[in-house]
C-alpha cells in the first residue's frame, strides 16, 4: 500500500493547544512522524530582557497557566541565588504548599484530557469537577484561580492563617477520598486498560537517551525527581517517596501521576502541620549584583531549568527557560511509530504536552521571511560566537 | 417572516455551537474555557456545545495573543465558518495583547485580524466572567434579529 503522510494540527480536536505533527501513514500504521512547533512562540526570554526583576515575576507566569508558580519559582530561585538572599523558612513552606497545590491541580487537569482522548468522558466530568476543590484552595491562598503571583523577591507576598490552613485540609482530605477512587479506575477500568497498555511504548534506554522527564520518564522505570536528587524549598525535610513504574507504556504514565497525588496530598499535610513561625519575606534590593545562576525546579511535568544572567542593574541580562515539553517532545516520534492512528492523540497526551511552555525557540530570518534551520554544529557555533560577543565564553577551549 | 427563518432563528438562539482555538495563549483561560464547561459552571445549560470543526461552529472563541505563525490560520478558520458567524476574544491577551504586547513575534490584539463580537477581560478570565460573556452574546444576537425582522 502507498505511504501517505497526513498533517495533525495546528486546529484539531484532539489537541488543545496549537502544535503540528506530519505523520507517516501505512493503512492505519504509524511509519514516521515529525513534530513541528513554533505555533505558541510568543517572545517571553526577549521580552524578559527588557523588564524589570519585579515585572519578570509577572511575566514568566504567563509562560504558561498550569505551570506558572514552576517557572516563577524557579526564575525566583535563580535571581535570590546572584543576590545571596536568605529566603525566610516560612515563605518557603508557602512555596512548596502552593507547588504542591499546582501538581495536584495539574495532574488532576491531565488525567481528565487523557480520559477524555480515550473516550472516557464521564471520568474528564468527574476529574474537573473535583479539581474545583484545588482550585478553591490556591483562590483562598492567593486570590486568582490560575495565575497565584504568590511569589516576590524574597519571599511570598500573602501568609497563610490557622483557618485557611483548616479549610485545605478540609479539602485535601475529600480529594484523598476520592482519588481512591480513581486509583481503583485506573487500574482495574477495562476500557483504560484495554486502551493505554502497551500504546506509546518508551523503553527506560530511549527513556535516557531521548532524555524524557518527570512523570514520562518516571513511567519508564528512570529514578529521576528534583525534589529527590537536589531538594529546593523544603523537599529535603519532608518525607515522601519517588513513584517509579516500569511498564514503560501509557498505562505507567496514569498510575505514576494518580500515585503523585496521594504522594502530594502526604506533603500537604506535612507542610501544613509543621508551619515554620516568622516573616514571610525579606527586602531584596531593586538592583541585582552581576552574576549568574541556574535553578533546577521538578514542574508537574518534569524538570524546569531557568538561566539568569544579571548585570549590575535591575533589569536581567539574559533569562533563559527550558521547559520540560521541549525536552518531553524528542520521544514522541519514537513512541508513535508502529502504533495505530486511533492511539495518536491519547499518546501525545501521554506526556502532557505544554506547548506555552515550550514555543520560545525559533529562528526567523526578518530579511528574506523564511525561518531557518540550523543543523547542529551550526547552532553550536552559533550560540559560542553569539555569547562571546556578550562577554560569556562557554566553550571549552 | 417565514416559518423556515423562525426555525433557523430558534435553533441558533437556543443552541449556539462553539469551536475554541488558541492563538498563542499561556493556557490559563484555555483551563478556564473548559473549566466552564465542566460540572461546577455547566455553560452547556445554555445550549453551548463545543464542536471540533469550525465548518459546524456559529461562534469562534479565541484566547491568546495572535501570534505571528497562527495569524494566517486564525484566518482561514474565520473563512470556513458558515454565516453568520461570531468572535468571542476571552482574556486579556486576546482583547489586546495583554502583557505580550510589543513581543517581536506577537501581532496584538485578536481584532487586528478578524472582526470581534465580544470581548471577555480578565487575567486569566474567570469561568463566571464567561458565562456572562456568552449570556451578553445571546442577548444581543436575540435583539438584532428581532430588530432585522421588525424592519422587514
């Protein structure tokens, strides 16, 4: 039979946010496909240039809507680390009880949309609803529903009382209730049984090589989680474990993000029973001495790396995000190929797919309007000439 | 007016059919797109049904900034939609570019491209705001149809 290759994106329905994969088709068979993105790329690193500390918070929130305290965080951790600010033991409680507000509400969102690209909508209905009961709490604590800005420079910019702290456990104890029972539907549901096991194949060698992240990699039996391996915040005083699964397929994608959240509930519980007393932030001064950081952050969906140069003014030389999508994104080819069409969407889903987070990289040739690509030793020696101007050398000669 | 028009009037008043398509948005009010439409909002009590193609849409809802690589393609979905068709722009973003505005590969505003019914502020907007949105546009569709046929 003849090959033909089919466009999926940017508009369908079973993508939520504009990205375009050309698949290779023979019959119903996967034989190839690309991934294509650029589609979101909106210009946040550029446009980071030319704000001040204090405005970045706001606009590195808006890289993305259910990552957003992640990527502040981490853009924060970076810039109190070239300023050597001491963050108070509270704020940073607040921190990880909001991070871990986040994962919830994340994972909750995701095991809908996966329920929903299997066809399961009565699940989706039942998921969104309880995922209200978060959202609640996140509104309580900072006072928007999606967007929290509960973080500042040095600090958090709200403190939490004994009644609000009442209310989420309140609400953290009917979600346990309930992700019993979403535990017992994950694994024992015969429709998802029969439509997430061995789909998406990612064996824990193309897990490594592909470098997949967070819960993907997490599914493929790959031992990786920030918040174990170089605890921020107050990871390392908490106690919770790593969920691995190896059945390196879909299904191990469901059962380690429902088993996060029982993990996340546990470090709710602990955050809020042993609340740290003091201030909840610290002045930091409007101007950030120069230097350089880098911050390692564990977002829902993987490991979120932010870069800040600073020099000497309040406005940062250079911000740079790796989102975990991006990173997420080199395995889908793979996981594709041999499979059938009718598992596509449900497969991409699998690595709950960010393309906010991940469409700030692209090369757009102004002069001629064509964009370019560059193959690998050009971007490399791009990127050295490109620093070196700036006064950075990373090269190693 | 003729009984096939007052068929047509009632279907489009009572169940408006809506196809939702990010230009380039953060994602917050595309979770509070379908947030509305889950349980706790329940927007399809007024009729509100998302549709997967826009050949069978009566109203576009569009989030985010129009980004450079979308605007052609926000476009052509605009042209495949049946008349009469409606925009709904929702957040800020989308009504004019919001925090985005002045990014070297951000257009502006939803308007700047196609013609926008009604505009939903907010940052990210809240699922009230756009039931209330979306009541507003029923409104104000029932109204100038009325007033279409009194002229006749």
């Amino acid at each position: 039979m003849a090959k033909i290759t089919i466009p999926l994106g940017p508009q369908h329905p079973a993508l939520k946010e504009p990205e375009n994969f050309m698949l290779v088709l023979d019959g119903e068979q996967i034989c190839d496909a690309t991934v294509n993105l650029g589609y979101n790329h909106r210009g946040i690193e550029k446009a980071a240039e030319n704000r001040n500390y204090i405005q970045d918070i706001y606009l590195l929130e808006r890289i993305c809507g259910i990552c957003s305290h992640s990527h502040v965080s981490c853009y924060i951790g970076c810039v109190e680390e070239i300023a050597k600010v001491e963050v108070p033991q509270r704020a940073k409680a607040i921190r990880t009880l909001v991070a871990e507000l986040e994962r919830i509400h994340s994972h909750l969102l995701w095991l809908g949309v996966a329920a929903y690209e299997m066809g399961f909508e009565t699940m989706f209905m039942y998921t969104w609803r309880d995922r209200e009961q978060v959202l609640d709490c996140l509104e309580m604590l900072s006072g928007n529903r999606v967007h929290y800005g509960i973080n500042t420079l040095g600090g958090v910019r709200r403190d939490i009382n004994a009644q609000q702290a009442k209310e989420i456990i309140k609400k953290i104890n009917y979600l346990e209730e309930r992700t019993k029972y979403y535990v017992n539907l994950a694994t024992e549901e015969p429709t998802v049984l029969a439509r997430t096991q061995n789909v998406g194949k990612l064996p824990y060698k193309v897990a490594l090589e592909r470098n997949a992240l967070g819960p993907t990699a997490r599914a493929s039996g790959v031992k990786m989680d920030v918040r174990k391996q170089e605890p921020y915040f107050i990871y390392d005083k908490l106690d919770f474990e790593m969920i691995t699964y190896d059945s390196e397929d879909v299904f191990g994608r469901v059962v380690v993000r429902v088993l996060e959240l029982v993990e996340s509930y546990k470090i709710i519980k602990q955050v809020l029973s042993a609340l740290p007393e003091g201030a909840i932030s610290v002045k930091v001064p409007w101007k950030i001495p120069a230097g350089e950081s880098v911050f390692r952050y564990e977002a829902p969906r993987g490991e979120d790396i932010h870069y800040v140069k600073s020099n000497g003014s309040e406005i940062p030389e250079r911000v740079k995000v790796r989102a975990p999508t991006l990173s997420n994104f080199q395995s889908i080819p793979y996981m594709l190929k041999g499979d059938y069409l009718a598992d596509v969407p449900i497969t991409i889903a699998a690595i709950d797919p960010c393309m906010s987070c991940t469409d700030r990289a692209v090369v757009y040739d102004a002069k001629n309007g064509k964009t370019r690509t560059f193959d690998w030793e050009e971007l490399r020696k791009y990127s050295i000439e490109f620093y070196k101007k700036k006064g950075v050398n990373f090269s190693t000669k | 007016m003729k009984i096939k028009e007052k068929i047509i009037l009632w279907s489009r008043l009572k169940s408006p059919w809506i196809l939702h398509f990010n230009t380039g948005a953060c994602n917050g009010c595309d979770i509070e797109i379908v947030d509305a439409l889950t349980p706790k909002y329940d927007v399809e009590r007024f009729g509100l049904v998302l549709k997967a193609t826009p050949r069978h849409a009566d109203v576009l809802v569009v989030s985010g900034p129009v980004t450079r690589q979308q605007a052609k393609r926000l476009k052509r979905i605009y042209e495949q939609m049946p008349e009469p068709k409606f925009v709904l722009a929702v957040g800020a973003c989308a009504c004019s570019g919001g925090v985005f505005d002045g990014c070297y590969s951000v257009l502006g505003g939803l308007d700047k491209i196609i013609p926008v019914s009604a505009y939903i502020p907010g940052c990210p907007v809240r699922p009230e705001a756009i039931i209330d949105g979306v009541v507003k546009l029923i409104g104000a569709l029932e109204s100038g149809a009325k007033k279409e046929i009194e002229a006749k």
